[in-house]
C-alpha cells in the first residue's frame, strides 16, 4: 500500500509539476526495434538542459548537448533523465536483447489495366539504411540494402506476403539485378491487411521482423479548382481529425486555418476547400465535424450537413432524408467490417445523424431515412411522455447491425441529467434499454467510442470526465486515476479532455488539450498519467497510422506550407513500461496464446470451427479461460480443458469446438427452421484476470452461421472459359420434350453461359463429379445427395440404376411425382432440399414400384445418366444439391453433354416427301441425259468423223 501510495504521489507530480519535456525516437519512424543494438537518439526540449543523467551500461555520444544518441549494451531497464536547472521527469527505457535487427522495405504500383498491385520488396538495417528508406520515401534499394538483400537471398531468404483475413499467401519471383523481390497482388477491398514474412534465416545472428501493413484499392483525394475557399473550425479550436475506418492512411485533418486530406498517413496531403457562393464566410469558419469516407465528405457546418463529392458541394436536406437545420452531430463506423458488411452491401448503413429529437441513418449514396425519435421511444421504452428525453450521441458498435443511442433523461430538469443507453438491433429491429445510472451536468457534451470486443464495451467522455461500461453493462462507471481523482482536468493544469483514441489490442488514450495523455486498459477502471511528450501549446491530435499505430500530428500555421505537418509515431508500450516501474502493476499471467486468425468466419451447415487457447501462469494463481458471447444464440460448442503443471508454472489448454446440430431433414417448414438457425454471433477470448501491462489483445472474432456467398459448385471435368467453339444453335424435337409443344424447340447454346459441352458417345453413361469451390479455390468433393434437370425440357434420357438397387425400401421421388404433388411450379422449385423425402425408411413415404429408374446421384452411389441409343442429342442440365444438412446457399450449376449417334428419327410424311423428291429428280436426270445423248448420236450418224482433205487447183 505504501508503495502504491508513493508511486501515485510520483504520477501526481508528473502530471502537473514537469517544467520542459525530453524524449526518445529512433532511426526509423516506428519503434519495432528497440534492443542493444539501436541508436536511440535523445531530445530535450526547454533551456534548463546541463547534462544527461545515464547508467554505466549505456554510452552517450555528448552528455552535455540537448540532443544526442544513446547506446545500451546490456539488455534491461535503464533509468535515463536529463539534470537542469528544474525538476525533470525520468523514463525507465527497456531495452531487449532481440535477435530481430532488420527490416523489410516495400514499395507499391498501382496497374489499373488488369486491377493488379506490384509490391517491391527488399532488406534494410535502419542502423545503416539511407535517409531516403528512414523516411519511407526511398522507390529503390541503397547499396547497404541492396548489399544486405543480396547476402540473404544466397541465404535463401524468400519473402512472401500472407493475409490474416483470408489467409492466402503470395510469394516472390527470383531476385532482380536491382537487388530486390516483386510480387503481384491482386487488388482487393475485402483483404486489406497484408504482412510481409520471410523464411527464418539469420544473418550475423539477425531474423528480419515481419511487417504488416494495409493494401487495398487505391483511394484518390479530392483536387480543388483555384478559386475555392477553405472551410475550417472556428478560430482558436482544437485539431479534429477522421480517418477511414478500413484504411487509417486516409485521412482528415481539420484545423482553423485549412482543411487537410492524405491517402498516405500525411507523408503528402491536400487542401479541402469549397466553391465560393455557397456559404458565407462565417459558415465557412463555423465547421462542428467532418467524416471522411471514400465516395466522398460530409461537413457538419453549424447545424446542417452538406456533402462534398465528385466536384460538388451540396447542401443536405429534406429531399435527402435529413432536416436541413438542427443536426447536432453525426458519427460512422469506427471498426472496419468488411466482409460481414459485403453481405448486406444493399442495406447496410455507413453514418448517423442526429438532432435532439430524432435519428437518422444514412447510405452510401449519402441519402437518409428517420429510424427513430425521442417521442416513439419513450412509448417503446415506457417513459412517460410528459418526461424530458433528448438525443446525446450515438456510436455504431462493434456489431455490424447494433448501434447505442445515448440518451439525456430527466422527469424533473435540474442542472444534472441521468444518461440513458438504448441498444438499437437492426436484424430484428430492436431497441433495448440499458442502465447506465450516471448523472452528468447538463451543459456536458458527449462523445463515445464503443472498444474492440464481442461484448457492447463502451467509452464516453465529456470535458471532464471518462465514463465505462464492460462486460454487457454489468460494469459501470466512472475512470479514476491512480489518486482516486475522476476529475481529468485537476492532474493536467486544468486543461479540458480533447479525445480519447481507442485501437484493437485495448488501449485507451486520454489526450487533454494541453497534450498531457492518461492511458487506459479496456477492462480496466483505473488511469494512469503518461511522461510529458509533447509541449503544452503545440496544436495536435491522436490518429492510427497505415500500421494501426498511434501517433502524433502536430500542426503549426507559423510554418511555410512544406513543414506545418509533422508526424511523430507515438511509443505507447515503452512508456507504458516506464510508468510502470513505479506502480509495479505486472501481468498475472506470462503467456496467452491461441490460433484465431481472422475477425470473422462463416460456418455451414455441417461444418464447424475448433478454436485452440493456452494460457500460462504461476502455480496457485487460479487463473482461466474465459469465452465471451454476444448476438445471436444459433451456435453450439463443447470444451476440452487439459492441465500441466511444471517448474511452478500452470498450462492451462483448452480446445473449443463451434458447430449447429439442427436436423433439416423432414421439417414441416424447411426455409422457416433456416430463418430461425441463422445469425451472427460474436466471441472473444481472455484470461479471467488481467492488468494495464498485459501485451496480448483478447482475440475477438464473428461467427456467422448462414450462406457463404463465396461458395460455388462445378461438376468436375467443365470449364466456363478457355473453351474453344463459338455459339451455335440446335432444334430439339417438340416430342422428345417434357412439355407438349405445337412445333420443334430452336435452342442457341450460349459457350460463355453454359461452357464447353462434353462430347460422349451414346453407348458411354455419364457420372457427374461436383466440387465445392470458395474464394480460395478448391474445397472438396461433394458427397451428398443432387439431382439433375434439362433446362430446355428434354425428357429423352435416364439413369442406370433402380431404386431397388440403390436400397430403397419405399418408392424413391422421381420428377415426375414430384410435378405432380407441385402443379404450376417452375422446375427450380419443384424439388430441392425443402421438400427432399429419402426412401430408405419404412416411417417416410409409400410402397411403390422399386424398378423405376433411380434419379438421385451422389459421389458414391455409381448411379449414372443414359441416353438414347438411336440418335444424337445436345443435353444442357442444371444440378442441384438435394441433402437439406449441406448447405444454406442454393448451391446449383449447369453442364452440358453432348452425345454423339444417328440423326433423330423424322416424320414419316417428311420422310415420303423427300423420297418423292428425290425420286422426281433421278427421273429427270435419266430423261434430260436420254435426249442429250440421243443429239450426240445423230450427229455422228450423218456427220463422217473424219472429213477428207479438199484438193488444191493448179494455176
């Protein structure tokens, strides 16, 4: 207790008494290597500076100058403080002995003509590295690098790039005489994240760290006509700042000078301006928020939106779905949901508005609709109506389809109000009340952020004060520093809180307008004052960077245009690590470990996913496993927990199976009972106890039982493309249909619809082979139960096998009992796996004649499909999977089969009538040749053949 009691009146110090300010950064803009063999450079910021205060297993270049660099050659924590003429904070610096010392650097070209990226890869040691690789603007190796990639390639270094969400992996070609690998990559929306990994080889006992990074379709920022006017916040206002929930390098900062936006973390931005004419210049100085998105910019400007896209500069307003006045804030999805979102592209919502008395929800293309007012929900929720309800904020959470409405509430308005939180469900068009039982004055404004986790884990904050709520609302409160104090302002020179920046490992950022940061640990009630990192008067903000870091922008208008943005990567864990020295708040557990990759899965019927966890701690701590659910309660899983305990430590392994053991089979209502087992569940998994300094983020991941979209089936040996015949047309006999017609069928064969058809002799059956395909490629054989049509109605062929053969007990389903128990239904809905009966029990179906042809086929049944012996046919069939336990997807496709033999027999009058032609025209060729040879015979009868010579006069 002593302790803790010192090192809060330490913190207590440090939050308000620290004079000037010193800090650390390394060669390279992030700190992804911190150990015994960087450059750690030094910076004091102030007058006071005399001389730096180091440990014996440290080397400073000049003790005496204000910037400088540091060498520790010994692993561990190292207390560093410079000595002035004030009282100066000191930092605990850890530093490791990794045998991670280099670095992978990449580059990216865009090919918008096959919609391809080619990244350039190579190796560098940010010790030795040229300042154009430091600063991240290098398009080519140095030649320390290119020396450095040459020695690992040798080595057999083959770097590839892997993606956690889809998990596929692209790898490099040969080394190029350049000195660096490419790899192509297709572009992608819905696989951003990509990490850059090699093969474990060392060099002068050094790994390459991996690097991950995001990539995805290039976004474009906006280019302003000249002439266009700047729209900014009012004068003297703190930085505001939007980023792309998917792609943080897209950005937007807003000051009271200009309008900035980069596609590129600010290494290069834009100014955002907007056409003259349209506001005036008060407007044009009275911007509330801005949300960025990439088809384009909304303003919030005093009380009403207007929208910038493509050129234009609108003003929002009824015609769109929203008032034109009285908007008092408008908020978008803070977590980057793609490929659950994918699945509801046509009705997904991307930002909200609100004004004090109703909710709006807003599209893609910018046009909105009222989901709810304040009057309708006090009816759902039972308020009286003669009660004071008001709209506060409104966050999106991390379910896709759920959004909090946070509500100010008062039956009797004095200077406080209670807050209220309403949980609105857009799958079932839910709204459900929380308590939160905390009263705020009435002049706060709120803002919220709802945390990285399965459970609706939140974060609000007014100028004052942070509020929580954890674990589905069971936990609720107010955060309190280490003094007990929940007054954010007393610990920072009573300077207001200005933002809170959460990210998806848990962390919290607390940022005063005065710079001075707090640090949070989701789960956790308790905050903690940060050392000094930035002046007091800079002007800057919290953003994550393209790495999902945290980092610093400042922002100084005295500046030439070129240099009033400067981007600092922020070291949370360092300085999280120094403050800790002094709180001595450990980790209860040495390791949790687990095999989730992705943040969201799709399970199909018949399918499951087993999710390994491990968690290692000291013998007699108790800990365990704890798994988090939230959403729908389709899912079903089972546990296996194994202990081992070594050397004083537990092991506690625990293997967790998901799945859905819904029958489909012989249900009254089949696509009802489908409706009802679908749904997304979410899931996180954590140790039962943990602390501020724990590193590993709780993983936190979807479920969604229901259709993988991706999923496709093709019968095997048919290919859509590369087929080499062009489209043609065929008539099929109008007695050889299923229908009766009054004349024959003329059908064109589509090649790019249908494929290549398959050309079989007549005496050869036919065994269709279905694979199951996903984005990925190849899955698997099907094995379960498909049935086959002719899509143009043909009725000329059969199967091999009888239902007697295939064990049928009861008289199997044929096409033709199933149209006549469906009269008037289209073929595609005849049958399928809602109405699929077996004949294999004597409790389903009929007796009936087991010699019919059986018209099931599986991969395993041999059954086969015959076809005429006396003719030829072209035969285009549609498959559909039939085992109503496969799949939710309708999973169907299309082959052909051509199949070679006589001609089709013709009508016997066409018949007759062509004989008759023929006949008709043999006789006139005897008669036509009679007379023509009769001519030649009398010419030679009365002329000689040979005439002779005419004999000459004499002269």
């Amino acid at each position: 207790m002593l302790a803790r009691q010192v090192a809060a009146a330490l913190l207590l110090w440090l939050s308000c008494c620290v004079s000037a300010l010193w800090r650390y950064y390394m060669n390279t803009p992030e700190y992804a290597i911190f150990s015994t063999r960087s450059s750690i450079n030094l910076e004091y910021e102030g007058t006071s500076f005399d001389s730096w205060k180091i440990p014996e297993t440290c080397v400073v270049e000049n003790t005496t100058s204000p910037k400088t660099t540091l060498h520790c050659k010994s692993a561990g924590t190292h207390r560093i403080k410079p000595i002035a003429t004030t009282q100066e904070e000191e930092r605990y610096l850890t530093v490791s002995d990794s045998y991670v010392c280099f670095l992978w650097y990449f580059t990216v070209v865009d090919v918008y003509y096959n919609l391809s990226q080619i990244v350039t890869i190579w190796v560098y040691d940010p010790e030795s590295a040229s300042s154009e690789e430091l600063l991240k603007t290098a398009k080519k190796p140095s030649l320390n690098s290119q020396v450095l990639t040459k020695h690992f390639y040798t080595m057999g270094q083959r770097p590839f790039i892997f993606t956690p969400e889809k998990r596929l992996v692209y790898h490099s070609g040969s080394l190029t005489s350049e000195g660096t690998w490419v790899i192509h990559l297709p572009m992608s929306s819905d696989d951003i994240v990509k990490v850059i990994k090699g093969n474990k080889v060392a060099f002068q006992d050094c790994l390459i760290a991996n690097r991950q990074f995001m990539l995805t379709f290039p976004v474009m920022t906006m280019l302003e006509p000249p002439g266009y006017l700047p729209i900014t916040l009012p004068a003297g206002s703190p930085l505001l700042i939007s980023w792309h929930s998917c792609i943080s390098s897209y950005a937007l900062l807003i000051t009271d000078q200009e309008s900035l936006q980069t596609n590129d973390s600010f290494q290069t931005w834009v100014k955002i301006r907007v056409p003259p004419g349209i506001l005036s210049d008060a407007q044009r100085h009275s911007l509330k928020d801005a949300i960025l998105f990439a088809e384009g910019i909304l303003f919030l400007v005093e009380s009403t939106v207007y929208l910038k896209k493509d050129g234009v500069f609108m003003k929002l307003n009824r015609s769109r779905g929203i008032s034109e006045t009285g908007i008092l804030g408008f908020s978008r999805r803070r977590w980057c949901q793609i490929r659950y979102l994918y699945k509801l592209s046509a009705t997904k919502t991307i930002v909200v508005a609100w004004s004090k008395s109703d909710l709006f929800i807003g599209f893609h293309t910018f046009t909105f609709e009222t989901l709810v007012t304040t009057s309708r929900l006090k009816t759902i929720l039972k308020i009286p109506p003669t009660d004071t309800l008001e709209i506060a904020t409104v966050e999106y959470s991390w379910h896709p389809k759920e959004a909090a409405i946070v509500l100010f509430h008062c039956s009797v308005c004095t200077d406080t109000r209670n807050l209220r939180i309403v949980l609105y469900n857009g799958i079932y068009d839910r709204y459900t009340l929380k308590e939160f039982g905390i009263e705020v004055p009435k002049e706060r404004v709120l803002e919220g952020r709802f945390l990285f986790s399965a459970m609706p884990d939140m974060i609000l904050w007014d100028q004052h004060n942070v509020y929580y709520t954890y674990r589905n609302f069971t936990a609720v409160g107010t955060i309190k520093t280490v003094t007990g104090d929940t007054d954010f302002p007393s610990l920072a020179q009573g300077s207001n809180v200005h933002f809170v920046l959460v990210d998806s490992i848990g962390n919290i950022l607390i940022k005063m307008l005065n710079n001075k940061l707090f640090y949070v640990k989701a789960d956790i009630t308790e905050a903690v004052p940060l050392h000094t990192w930035i002046n007091t008067t800079a002007k800057t903000a919290l953003f994550l960077d393209k790495t999902r870091q945290p980092c610093l922008i400042h922002y100084n208008e005295n500046l030439d245009e070129k240099n009033q943005l400067q981007i600092q990567p922020y070291p949370l864990i360092l300085e999280l690590q120094s403050v800790n020295e002094e709180l001595k708040d450990w980790c209860p557990y040495l390791a949790f470990q687990h095999n989730i990759e992705s943040q969201f899965y799709i399970l199909d019927k018949g399918e499951n996913l087993t999710v390994w966890s491990q968690l290692v701690y000291p013998e007699n701590r108790g800990l365990y496993i704890i798994v988090d659910h939230y959403g729908s309660d389709v899912l079903t899983w089972t546990q296996n927990v194994e202990y081992e305990i070594a050397s004083g430590f537990c092991t506690k392994t625990m293997i967790t199976s998901f799945f859905q053991k819904t029958n489909y089979e012989l249900v009254d209502d089949y696509y009802d009972l489908q409706q009802k087992n679908v749904g997304l569940t979410l899931l996180q998994f954590r140790p039962s106890e943990s602390s501020r300094t724990c590193p590993t983020a709780k993983p936190v991941f979807e479920i969604d039982v229901g259709c993988d979209s991706s999923k496709y089936i093709m019968v095997q040996g048919f290919n859509r493309s590369g087929c080499q015949r062009h489209d043609f047309s065929y008539v099929i006999d109008k007695n050889l249909l299923r229908e009766s017609l009054s004349e024959n069928l003329k059908v064109r064969y589509d090649v790019a619809k249908y494929g290549c058809p398959r050309t079989l002799q007549l005496e050869e059956m036919f065994h269709p082979v279905v694979e199951l395909y996903d984005e990925s490629g190849f899955i698997k054989i099907v094995d379960a139960n498909f049935i086959v049509w002719e899509i143009h109605g043909r009725n000329d062929y059969t199967f091999n096998s009888t239902m007697e053969q295939n064990g049928c007990i009861n008289e199997a389903q044929t096409w033709e009992s199933m149209i006549e128990e469906n009269p008037g239904m289209p073929l595609d809905e005849v049958w399928g796996p809602q109405n699929y009966r077996p004949c294999f029990s004597y409790a389903v179906g009929k007796p009936g004649d087991l010699s019919q042809p059986y018209e099931i086929l599986n991969h395993s049944n041999k059954n086969s499909l015959k076809w005429s012996l006396t003719y030829t046919g072209m035969y285009v069939f549609r498959l559909k999977i039939l085992d109503p336990n496969y799949s939710f997807c309708n999973l169907t496709t299309i082959f052909a089969i051509e199949s070679l033999g006589m001609i089709p027999r013709s009508s016997i009058y066409l018949v007759a009538a062509l004989i008759f032609v023929l006949m008709l025209t043999f006789i006139s060729i005897l008669v036509l040749s009679y007379f023509w040879y009769s001519k030649i015979y009398r010419q030679f009868i009365f002329e000689p053949l040979h005439k002779p010579p005419a004999k000459q006069k004499k002269h």
